[in-house]
C-alpha cells in the first residue's frame, strides 16, 4: 500500500473513533435520528389503519416534508457544521492539531484524510438515519403494503433517491465546513452566512439559485415540495419553488463543487500554521 | 550539512515580534535555549520543527526544509509546551496512532511505539488514558511520541516541567544518550543551574533576538564589561587578600562569609592564574581555586539582566 493511503487510513483511524465516540458529538447523533421519533411515535400511538387521512400516500409526503424542509437544511447541514468544522478548528481549540501537522503527511493528504474521515462518519449517521426513516414511517402500514410499496412500487426508487441526496448533501455541506474550518477562526460564522443563503434561495433568481447546495439536493429528492397555497410569514423561507435540475447534473455539480472546495482547502492548508496562542 | 541552520530569519505575528534576524548554525548535541518570557525561545522551537514559517529568511535543517514535509518531520520530534492530548485516548494508544501517520506497518508501529514508552518509563501506565496522568507522567509520554520515530532532531519545550528528581535525572540522561548516539536535542528551560549540567551548547535569547551562543565558557570569556570572579579556597585569607589588592589585573577582593577563603574579581582570567601559581609558591596553602561566574545563571544575568524572570 502506498505511504498516503496508509496515511488516510491512519487519519480516519484518529477522526472517526473522536467523531463516533465523543461525548462532544452526541448531539450530532439526536440530530441525526430525531425525525424518527415522531414517526415511531404516530406508528405507536395512531393505531393505524386508513382513519383521519393515515394513508401510505400521505406518509410519502409527509416523509418529503420532513426530509426536505427538515433533514437537509437542519439536521444534516447542522450536523456537518459540528463533524466538518471540527476536522481542523476543533483540533486548533484543543491544541491538538500539532500532532499532524508534525507528522511526515502532506497537507493535501492531511486535508483528504480529514474529509474522508469526516464524510465516512457523516454517511454512517446520516445516511443510516435515512434508510431508518422509511421503516419507522411506513412499518405500520403492514407488511404486505410495504413490500407492495418497497418492490412492486416507487418505494425503493425513492430510498436510493433520498440516500444518495444525504450523502451528497454531507459531501457538499461537509467541503464547506471543512474549508470553513481550514480558513477561518470561527467557523460558526460562515456556517449563519451559509444558512441565510441557502434559506433564501427559494426567493433568488434562477441563476443565483444554483450557486447553492440545497437547489442540487431538492434536485435530486423523488418528490417534488411545492409551495402550500398561502404559505406565508417565516414558513414561506423554507418553501423552494423548486425547477428541478436532472438528477444526473445535480449530482456531478454537487461532487464537482466538494472537490474544487477541498482542493481549494488543501491549498490553503499548505500555508496552516500553529498559533494555538491567537485562538 | 548536519547543522540546523536559520538563515536571517524574522518571524513577525502582525506587528508583533517574535525573532528578528536570527543566524545560527546549532551542531549536534544538547542546546539549551534561555530567555525570558516573549524571547522568542518557542518561536525558534516552532520553525525548527516547521510548525511556523519564517517571514523573512529560511530554516534549514539537515539540508532539508520544511516544505519537504516527507523527509523533513521523519527527522524532527517535538515535544511542545502545550500540555493536551487528543481525548479519550491512553498513553499507549496515543503514542502508536500518531506513529501510524508514519507508515510503519502495523508490527512496526507497535514496537517502535513500545520502545519508546519504555525509554521514558511508562510501560505501566501506557494502558490508562492520558487524562488521568499526573503532570510529569503526561510530559514524558509527550516525549515519548517525540522521540518514538527516532528522529534525528529532538526539539523539547521546557521538557523537565514537572518531573520528579529521579524521573529529572533519567530524562536528562535519556538526552545525553540520544545526543551521543548523533541527534541534536534542543532544550528550552528556565533553570538555569541544570543549562550547565544538560548542554553542550547555550542559545540565550532576549527580546526576539539571540544575544549570544556558543559554550558557556566562551561565551563568559567574551563579556570584557564583567569582570572574572574566582573563588578561592587557602590557610591565610586575609594574607592573601592584602597580597592580590596591590596587583593591576584584580579589580576587586573579598573575604568569604566563612573567613575560609576569598571572592577575587580579575581583568584577565589567565594573568590571574600566573600570579596565583607565584604566590602559592610563597607559602600560601591554596586548597582550591574555582571560578564564580562562568555559569549559565552568570552569564545570563550579565546578558539579559537578573531582573528579567527566564520564564
């Protein structure tokens, strides 16, 4: 094995156990698994059956509802915020980050260790809550019209579909979070001038709309969120009127936008210096 | 080739100084650096092991520079003065994931990390995580994940913090041991009386900038503003005062404390000497003649002043 794969595995050796194991990023874990709390909740306690509107195709909406306007904008891009971010200012805050940059690892190889440690942990936890949510939501519908749902329907189309969107929204949010942390003291503050723009971006022009993570992900999500008729107020922030890019764009735009982030990262990280003493 | 070289180099934080036009060549062996605080004694340290980069000038060391980052930190171990560890992690562990970044194989790893922990003496305790370790147990792992890759160069910021006299000794005998197998082990410290004992050669620093260096006794010998004190023991003090009083070179007698013996401040060291022979050879019994200030402290306090804390 090469000296930088050996390297990369070394990194993530360190990162995932802090990331996986860390009092700090418990809180990361209840973002990431609290939507199936009200759906294990509605599966114990409706009593089930096709009573007050509970239907299969309800759940499919309510399901886009909460991933869309939930789980991407909140709970993933939060939980990036805390996994990426921490990768080099959290080390810089622990005065720790010396026992890498001491070590005979180029900092390019530092910089893509680091990310694939962060985006391993982020897929574990996020995209695991993802493939937890359709059981947690669709179980009590019964097995027969689950599997019906799963394998005869647009069921496992769509799991794939909201999979891939939140390991690409952990590649996306997470190469910003990860430069965040590479170039600036406070990383929280790009992280508000990061939401204020994604959060904005339903009312942006068509353009504006694409220098964005979120336009890619709605993209690439089965179900299309339509603004409610009289969504106003705050609610009206979170509606996209979303112009679908095609799924296969959105992706290579989104993979495209991480790389040029980290490299721009790992460029920067070439000039990173120890200076614990100004943090 | 062999030498850790700094080329004019400044560091500037912003407006803030940290060393100004430094040159050094340091060779091989103990190098204590002294300074007070915000000499610019980890500034120096930082660059050496190129965690900083200079602002002007450049750091060479072993022919190597730091943007060669493979074969350039294979050669340099620094132990920082920044007590923190990675959390969660014991002693063991802390020292073989950080030697994994290497690319030792795994078996490697493992012994290299071993042997490491058994140099500083912790093989006990290396199964407990590093946030129950005292104080001094916590600097000698830190020097154990320094010294586990066997580097050439051993940077060690204020490494004796903390440590007991016995575990003081072993690890001063750990550095002799390593500068005499080759490696340069640069050591900054604030006692001054254990500079003497540790190092071959003293970096003194003040203000950002290196106020001199060399062998102590060099360094001593070229303080003219300052004149020698010779501590001499003999059977007739008082004698010998009133004979030293009358000579050009002797600035300055005085009696011990212990009526046993005399304090003598000379111009020319080596004159003094030649007189002293004659004069013993008059019937003055002289016991033992040693100099007072060729120390580090001395030296320091002639340089840098006794008012500056050295730390």
């Amino acid at each position: 094995m090469t000296l930088w794969r050996r390297q990369i595995l070394a990194i993530m050796r360190i990162d995932l156990r802090k990331t996986f194991f860390s009092r700090r990023g418990i809180w990361i874990w209840l973002l990431a698994f609290c939507p199936e709390i009200p759906m294990v909740a509605h599966w114990l306690f409706s009593g089930g059956g096709e009573h007050s509107g509970d239907t299969l195709g309800n759940d499919v909406q309510i399901l886009a509802a909460i991933f869309q306007f939930f789980y991407l904008r909140v709970a993933i891009f939060f939980g990036c915020v805390g996994i990426f971010s921490n990768l080099f200012r959290g080390e810089m805050m622990d005065k720790s980050l010396h026992y890498y940059l001491l070590a005979p690892v180029r900092r390019e190889v530092l910089v893509a260790g680091k990310f694939i440690s962060g985006l391993a942990a982020a897929i574990v936890i996020f995209g695991g809550s993802t493939l937890l949510m359709f059981p947690a939501i669709f179980w009590h519908h019964g097995r027969e019209l689950m599997s019906a749902y799963m394998f005869a329907g647009p069921g496992m189309s769509h799991l794939a579909s909201y999979f891939a969107a939140a390991v690409l929204a952990c590649v996306g949010y997470g190469s910003l979070f990860l430069a965040s942390g590479v170039l600036f003291r406070n990383p929280l503050i790009p992280a508000a001038g990061l939401l204020i723009w994604e959060s904005i971006n339903g009312f942006l022009p068509a353009l504006l709309k694409k220098i964005s993570i979120i336009y890619w992900l709605q993209s690439i999500c089965p179900i299309p969120m339509p603004a409610p008729k009289g969504t106003t107020g705050i609610a009206s922030l979170l509606v996209i009127d979303i112009d679908p890019a095609p799924t296969h764009l959105a992706v290579i735009n989104l993979v495209l936008i991480a790389a040029f982030v980290v490299v721009w990262a790992a460029l920067r990280a070439r000039r990173m210096e120890i200076s614990y003493g100004a943090d | 080739m062999n030498d850790i070289v700094f080329d004019n180099v400044s560091k500037f934080y912003g407006e803030i100084l940290g060393v100004n036009r430094v040159n050094l060549s340091i060779p091989p062996g103990v190098t204590s650096l002294v300074g007070p605080n915000g000499s610019g004694k980890t500034t120096l340290m930082n660059m050496i092991a190129g965690l900083l980069r200079p602002s002007r000038g450049r750091v060479v060391v072993c022919g190597v520079e730091p943007d060669d980052a493979e074969r350039f930190f294979r050669m340099v171990g620094y132990s920082t003065q920044y007590d923190s560890f990675p959390r969660g992690l014991t002693g063991f562990e802390f020292v073989e994931s950080y030697l994994r970044l290497y690319g030792f194989s795994a078996k490697d790893t493992k012994r290299l990390a071993w042997e490491a922990i058994d140099r500083v003496g912790l093989r006990e305790a290396s199964g407990r995580t590093t946030a129950g370790y005292s104080k001094g147990m916590r600097q000698r792992i830190r020097l154990a994940q320094a010294i586990a890759h066997r580097p050439r160069i051993l940077v060690l910021d204020e490494p004796l913090n903390g440590l007991d006299p016995l575990a003081r000794a072993e690890t001063i005998a750990l550095f002799q041991a390593l500068a005499a197998e080759g490696s340069h082990v640069l050591i900054s410290t604030h006692i001054l009386h254990e500079v003497d004992l540790i190092s071959d050669h003293v970096i003194m620093m003040n203000q950002g900038y290196v106020v001199a260096e060399g062998r102590i006794r060099g360094m001593r010998d070229e303080i003219a503003e300052h004149p020698m004190q010779v501590l001499i023991r003999c059977d007739k003090p008082e004698y010998l005062a009133s004979r030293l009083f009358h000579e050009n070179q002797v600035v300055e007698v005085r009696l011990h404390a212990d009526r046993a013996g005399l304090l003598v401040r000379t111009k020319s060291a080596d004159g003094f000497y030649k007189l002293l022979n004659h004069i013993a050879l008059n019937g003055v019994q002289i016991e033992s003649v040693a100099p007072a200030d060729d120390d580090a402290q001395s030296v320091y306090e002639y340089l840098i002043g006794s008012e500056e804390s050295t730390k």
